[in-house]
C-alpha cells in the first residue's frame, strides 16, 4: 500500500465475511481497503472444509445471483458435489460441496489482490475513530489510522479470542493465529454492548492412519450441481465473478473433469459404547462442563460432550471422515468437536474401530469470542449506535461461513453506497434466505450462534435455490451489482421461464394441458414435451416443471405476502416513545425499546411482542401522525 489516503470503505477483517464485503464494495465502485490480520489466511477454512448444505446451500447461490464469488470459488475448489435431502421437495433441497481446504483460501486471496478498486493490507484494526458519534476510520495495531467513509467489521471469533483445550487457555481467533485484545473495549467505550459466545472444532487426523473398512462411503453425485448458475470456465480455468482473467489460477484443482470423476469420497462411521464411557468419565476435565467456558455454544453443532450428557440414551453417535483437500492426508472427524484434554481426545479416537491408530495432527478445541447483539444493529447491517459502521459475520452472533458471507455482501454493498450517499439495499424475508437471516438477527437477536434452516422462512417455497438468479434480479440491477452480460442472461432466461409457463398451459399431450400433466404426474419422464423444451437447459427446466407443479403453494405464499406487507410499509419513528403506549406489556416495551424495529413488520417478528401490541402501537403512531405539525 503506496499510502493511506482516505477510503470509501475500510473492511476489518479477511474471513468469508470480509472477503465478500470488500469485494461488494470495490466492485460497485468504492475505493476499498481490506485489513486483514494475515494475509495468508484470507478466507481461511477454520472449521469443516465444505460450502453449503440446507438452507446454506440457498444462501450461497443468492450471493452469486448478487455478485459475490463464494460460489464460484467453490466450484473452483470443490473436491465433492452432494445433493442434500434430494428424496424430498425441490424447495428443501440443499447443495453441498466438500472443499479443498488449502486451495479455496490460496484463490479467494488471488481474486481479493488482484480486484480493481480493493487494497489489501495486513494490519489489525484495534480501534474505531469516532467523530460526532460517525465513525470516520480504524486505528491499527502498527501505529496507523486509516481514514474512511465507512467501516465494515467482520471480526469471526478474533474478539479477544480464548481457545480451550482442557485446562489449557490460548489466546486466539483459531489455533495457530491471533486474537485481538483491544477492540472490544474501544467498541464499549463507544456505547456498543458486547457479549461472549462459544464455538468449536474436532480433531483433525492423517488419513493414512483411518481404516476405511468398516466405515460406510459416501460418493459425490454423478451429474453435480455447481452453485454459480452460469459456469465461468474458459479454456479449463475458473474466471472470477466478473471474469476478471488473472495468472496463477488453479488448473485441474477440482471438477474440471468432463465425468466429474475426480471427486474423493467422505465416510461415515459411529462412535461406540467405550467412547460414551470415556468422555461421561471424564466431564469434569471439560472446561465446557467445569464452568470454565462462559459463553453458549452451537445448538445444532454440539460438542461430543453435549451429545452424550444431553442424549444419555444414545450409545453411539454418526461421525463423517471428510478429507480435506487433494494436497493433504489430513481428515477432518465431523461430529468429534470437543473442548477435553488431549489425553481424552485421543482416548475417545482410539475407542472408534475406524479410528483405533488414528494419527492426531491437530487437537479439537473450544473458542470463546465477544460478539455484539445484533439488535444493535439495522436491517441494512449498519449499527444504530454509531453511524456508518456495519457488522457482519459471527460478530452477528451467526455461526457458519455462508451465513457470514452473506451478510459480508450486503454490508459491502450498503456501506460502499453509504459513503457516496446513495439509497442502500435491504433484502426482505420473502426475498431471499439471507434476508430471513439479517431479519431473525435484527429483530430477534440471538444468544447463541445462528444457523439457517430451511424452517426459519416462511416463505421457503419461493426461496428454492434454483430460483435465486432471477428472484434477486431486480436488485442486482437497481444495486448494479452485476455487469451487463450477465444481467442479459438473467434477463432473458426470466423470459424463457414465463414463456414455458404460458406454452406448457396451453399446450397438449395426450388430450391433456401438459402443464395439468405436471401437476399430477410424480415422474417428468411420463409426459413428452415439445421438442425444443429438451434443448434448454436442465437447470431451466427445472424451474419451470417447479412454477407449475408447485403452482398453487407459491400463488398461496405471494398472497400472503401481499397481505403482511401492509406492516412492512408502517415505519416507526426513530425516536417512538413506547413508554407512552398505553396497556403495552412490559415484556413487549422492553423489547420494542431494545431493539427499535424501523416497521411495524420487524416489531411484529419480535418474540414476545403480541398481534395486540401491534394494534396498539399502530393506534399510537396514527394518533401522532394526526397530532404532528406537518399533519397541520
């Protein structure tokens, strides 16, 4: 970095988050810095080495129909393709992909360098300067301040970073890196409240040393799904987002074959009886369990002690031998996060029959980290305590790296058109599964980490994953999020679409609308289209055989929509006084002043807050309107 002019934008912080915010932000323009603590671990892969999976899967493919790179990296990178929960509904389904590890963090860091508008510096941010309570820039741990319009902070689990490993404390943001001590306080001395959550990881083992015979194998799919919609390989490489051509790309890294039989396989093995026994004798060695570690863990990840204290019925429990890259012997033993003393680590690994020489080279471990409650925060990531900041990733209190980088891309692009005062973008829960995730965050809140289910949206029907590219058009367009080419290839694929759909309902097989055939008909394979339907594309197809067999559901959630967006249009003053809405209950005024909903929708969606409240503080904010000098 040649000097330190002022940015548009300065994000804090190399993870999925930062990557995707920097990227969204230098690419609609903004002179943008990303700080990074190490630059060697951009996009670093700290937990499993895998993308996507239900919900996540969905929450990846909406940021490349937004512009992110997540999805091509991915594709660059993968080692398997897996389709979850395919015997079910299209609207479940969940796109996974087992990364290579190393590979993933060496290209993401290729593209992030060689992006036009985007610095990159290795520097920590160890403060914020705030001036009449704005930031304007970050104070770093070299000495330096660096002056910027806005500011992203997408600090993951480095927030005074405490890792766990029995009675032994390291401080770390993961094992092997550092943990910033000082933000935290600069943070609270401005007035944003902080708090401590808990996360964790297995060991990781050689795979030379697993035996592989009792284990069962799981085969990437045939005919996989790549999670960008438009494949950007040219002469064998993967071109970046915006087909940015840059040297050094990887070649030959993932499922450039034509059969895709390059992929490697995952295992599936159980724990045992001896394990149970092992880590039930030895809880008192668990600083999870001893009291040591403060901080709520992952519900939906446990550790393998929680598994057996809470689940006291269950012998066994499923673990999947992940590899980690094409490069490495090291497998990743999802299922075993633990926080025990290495003796019980290796104890519990040696008690599995697949595992009996199991070779450790890395230990699990438990990390606590400060988090911010994210009901401090608006619908458009920035903090309503300090103006112009905006938080994303696990400083959400979110856990997992879709969930991270979804929100990095949309406090990218809002920060980056905060700085030039432009209208930013706020994506609702009928749009898109990030937008039920910024929604649950800012209204909710969460207390411990947030993971994406297909069960959080209510509107998951409209949501398939296949539908993304072209449900988010319009604000790739308006946010110019996209380039031009790729706009008219949405553009007209949406034709297509609804001219299928108008085709398929008019037309006839068998003295039928071929359309009603879809709608009764459990296999596609029964009823023979129009020639020139075959030759579009299969993920087309796929969505226009989804409209029409799942007609009826969308029509019913669209009105439904429809019908609860008259709160969304209701705003809220900034500075409502619910103290003065008369009969509102106490547990629904401490919410509602906690967490300062901008509409009637958001207040609606606050837990505790009744259909009745909501009647109440519409009957106040009418009374005032008509009270108002404009009204006058």
């Amino acid at each position: 970095m040649e000097n330190f002019d002022h940015f548009h934008v300065v994000v804090c912080g190399g993870g999925h988050a930062g990557c995707e915010a920097a990227l969204a932000a230098a690419r609609v323009g903004a002179k943008t810095l990303l700080l990074t603590g190490n630059i060697d671990t951009i996009a670093k892969m700290s937990c499993n080495p895998a993308i996507g999976g239900l919900a996540k899967g969905n929450i990846v493919r909406e940021i490349d129909a937004l512009g992110g790179e997540m999805a091509i990296n991915t594709d660059a990178t993968a080692i398997q393709f897996r389709l979850l929960n395919r015997s079910r509904g299209p609207a479940v389904h969940g796109p996974r992909a087992q990364c290579d590890k190393d590979m993933y963090c060496a290209r993401m860091k290729r593209i992030v360098s060689e992006t036009p508008n985007l610095t990159v510096f290795q520097a920590i941010a160890s403060g914020i300067i705030v001036k009449d309570c704005k930031a304007v820039g970050v104070s770093t741990n070299i000495g330096i301040e660096i002056f910027a319009a806005t500011v992203v902070l997408t600090s993951g689990t480095f927030l005074r970073g405490l890792i766990h490993v029995g009675n032994s404390k390291i401080h770390g943001g993961r094992l092997g890196d550092f943990s910033e001590q000082n933000l935290s306080s600069d943070l609270m001395a401005h007035g944003i409240q902080l708090d401590r959550m808990k996360t964790g990881t297995p060991p990781r083992i050689l795979g030379s040393s697993i035996d592989f015979s009792g284990c069962g194998e799981q085969r990437g799919d045939e005919n996989p799904y790549l999670f960008a919609f438009y494949d950007t390989r040219e002469n064998g490489v993967f071109r970046s987002m915006f087909g940015t051509p840059f040297s050094g790309d990887i070649k030959n890294c993932a499922l450039l074959d034509a059969d895709f039989s390059n992929q490697k396989a995952c295992w599936i093995t159980h724990t045992t009886a001896e394990t149970k026994e092992i880590i039930l004798g030895n809880m008192a060695r668990s600083p999870l369990y001893s009291g040591e570690i403060k901080g709520l863990g992952p519900r939906y990840c446990p550790s393998i002690e929680d598994k057996y204290a809470k689940f006291p019925d269950h012998e066994t429990h499923m673990l999947f031998l992940e590899p980690e890259g094409y490069n490495s012997d090291e497998w990743y033993v999802n299922g075993l996060s633990s926080s025990m003393p290495i003796d019980v680590q290796l104890a519990a690994l040696r008690s599995i029959p697949a595992l009996k020489n199991a070779r450790m080279t890395r230990p699990a471990y438990a990390i606590e980290y400060d988090f911010a409650p994210p009901t401090q925060i608006d619908a458009t990531l920035q903090s309503k305590v300090v103006e112009n900041i905006f938080f994303a990733g696990q400083i959400n209190g979110t856990s997992g790296y879709e969930e991270a980088a979804g929100q990095g891309l949309v406090a990218g692009v809002n920060a980056a058109r905060k700085a030039s005062g432009k209208e930013m973008m706020t994506l609702g829960r009928h749009d898109a599964y990030i937008g039920v995730l910024i929604d649950d965050l800012v209204t909710k809140g969460t207390f411990e980490p947030y993971r994406m289910f297909t069960s959080r949206a209510e509107y998951r029907l409209l949501l398939n994953h296949g539908s993304a590219d072209v449900r988010l058009l319009n604000f790739a367009e308006k946010f110019e999020l996209l380039g031009r080419e790729r706009i008219s290839k949405t553009r007209a694929k949406l034709e297509k679409i609804k001219s299928w759909l108008v085709r398929l309902g008019s037309e006839k097989f068998e003295g039928k609308f071929i359309a009603d055939w879809l709608v009764q008909a459990r296999e596609e394979d029964t009823i023979s289209f129009p020639d020139d339907f075959y030759r579009e594309t299969s993920a087309l197809q796929d969505e226009v055989i989804y409209r029409i067999r799942y007609a009826g559901y969308l029509e019913r959630e669209q009105r439904l929509i429809e019908k609860t967006s008259q709160l969304e249009h209701v705003k809220i003053p900034e500075n409502f006084d619910y103290a003065e809405v008369r009969s509102l209950g106490s547990e629904s005024r401490q919410k509602l002043q906690l967490s300062r909903p901008q509409t009637l929708g958001q207040a609606s969606r606050i837990s505790g807050v009744t259909p009745v409240d909501i009647s109440l503080i519409l009957v106040a904010l009418e009374k005032s309107r008509r009270t108002s000098p404009e009204a006058r």
